[in-house]
C-alpha cells in the first residue's frame, strides 16, 4: 500500500517547480496578443498586399475565398505556429516576458504546438473569442486551446 502511494504522488522537484511558476493572467496575454496582431497585419502589408497587387490578382476575386483571404490566414497561422514551437514565444509574449510551455511534457512538440496554435486557437476565436475569455477563470489561466494542447503560459524567471 505504500508502494502506491509514492508512485502516484508526484516528486518533489515536480511541486517545487510548480509552485515557483507564475501563470500568465487574461491581460498580460491580451496585450502580447495585440502586439502580435499588429506584428501579423504588418507582414502581410510588407508582404501578400503588394504580391496580390504585382500580380494583377483582383483582392476579392474568387468572391467565396479570395486569395489574399488565404493568403493572410497562411501567415497569420504560421506565424503563431513557427514562433511558438521554435522560441515558445511570439513577439508579443517576448515584450511581455512570457512563454508557452508544456503542461505534461519537457518541450513542445511539433504537434502540440500544431494543435494549440492551428486548431486550438481556431476554436478559441470562432465563438466571439470565448475560447481566450476561459483564461480569467480557470486555475492555471489557460484558455481553451491551452486545455485541448494541455499546455500553458507563464512569466519567464
């Protein structure tokens, strides 16, 4: 019966870390998130509007999913994608001094990160942005796309 019980319970090292951790609150995060918004709004001006102009491609044109439509949301999703799982940070939570971590495991990988910022984030924003409110109540500040990817943000040390 002891055996058990120090089986599931967790070491040491693993609460001492837990309890050193700072969770990233609804508004640090909403602030990194504008930033990022604005940092995404930017490569695409810097980037997709003067393409779909040099090539003479009507903005609008097909009328059920114009290609700058889709070309924004590439660089929209592959920003978040791309920072997060290569510096756990995008730009905005780099000002912010925070980073997305793992809930379960040592690092990211490509399909947590795939998952949270692609399909997660989707979800998140789909319901008039109910997916990110979620963070202001839940005990480790996570939104929804967070509890599917089971991961979370925290200031940095």
């Amino acid at each position: 019966m002891d055996e058990t019980m120090n089986t599931t319970a967790p070491p040491a090292s693993v609460s001492n870390e837990l309890s050193n951790v700072r969770f990233a609150g609804f508004w640090m995060r909403f602030w990194a998130y504008i930033v990022d918004i604005i940092v995404v709004a930017s490569l695409n001006g810097i980037l997709i509007t003067p393409a779909i102009r040099g090539f003479d491609i009507p903005a609008g044109e097909p009328a059920f999913l114009p290609l700058q439509a889709i070309l924004t949301g590439t660089v929209y999703y592959a920003y978040f994608i791309l920072m997060t799982k290569f510096l756990s940070q995008t730009l905005g939570k780099i000002l912010f001094g925070l980073r997305v971590e793992s809930d379960k495991v040592a690092k990211l990988t490509w399909g947590t990160v795939i998952f949270r910022e692609g399909i997660g984030r989707f979800i998140s924003k789909t319901i008039l942005f109910v997916g990110f409110i979620v963070v202001a109540f839940t005990k480790k500040k996570q939104g929804i796309h967070d509890l599917f990817a089971d991961t979370i943000v925290v200031h940095e040390k």
